[in-house]
C-alpha cells in the first residue's frame, strides 16, 4: 500500500466516523431538548388521565369492542 492510498483510506474512514458521531450527538441532543420540552410542559405528572383519554363513550374502560386480527369466516353460506 503506499501513501496515497493510505492517506485516502484514513480519509475515508475518518468521514465515516464523524457522520456516525455527529449522527448520535444530534439524536442525543433531540431526546435531551425533547425530555425538557415534557417535563417543563408537566407531560410527567398524571398518567393516569393521559392512559383514559383515549377512551370515549363509545369504548369505555374495560370493555373491548373491537378485536385484532379480525375472523373471518371462509363459508359462503347466507
């Protein structure tokens, strides 16, 4: 191998390297900017409430009205 190619070849994994560590101090930075957003905005301190919310006089706590998969009958029988 001479230089050239090992100068290339160190520059090439150099850039890789510094795209991965970049990549992981960006998405760091995220969840650190995001994990404050949620605790200034109080998103922490009752989780109760935010597990009910989704439900509505249609579906209300406890019962199940739907069903995943889904049966579906293979006879053509009326």
């Amino acid at each position: 191998m001479n230089t050239t190619e090992f100068i290339n070849r160190n520059s090439a994994d150099f850039m890789i390297l510094a795209t991965i560590i970049g990549s992981v101090v960006m998405f760091g930075g995220a969840a650190v900017l995001a994990m404050g957003w949620a605790f200034r905005h109080r998103q922490f301190e009752n989780f109760q409430q935010g597990a009910q919310s989704i439900f509505g006089p249609d579906e209300p706590i406890g019962e199940t009205t739907d069903e995943f998969p889904r049966v579906v009958s293979d006879s053509c029988d009326p």
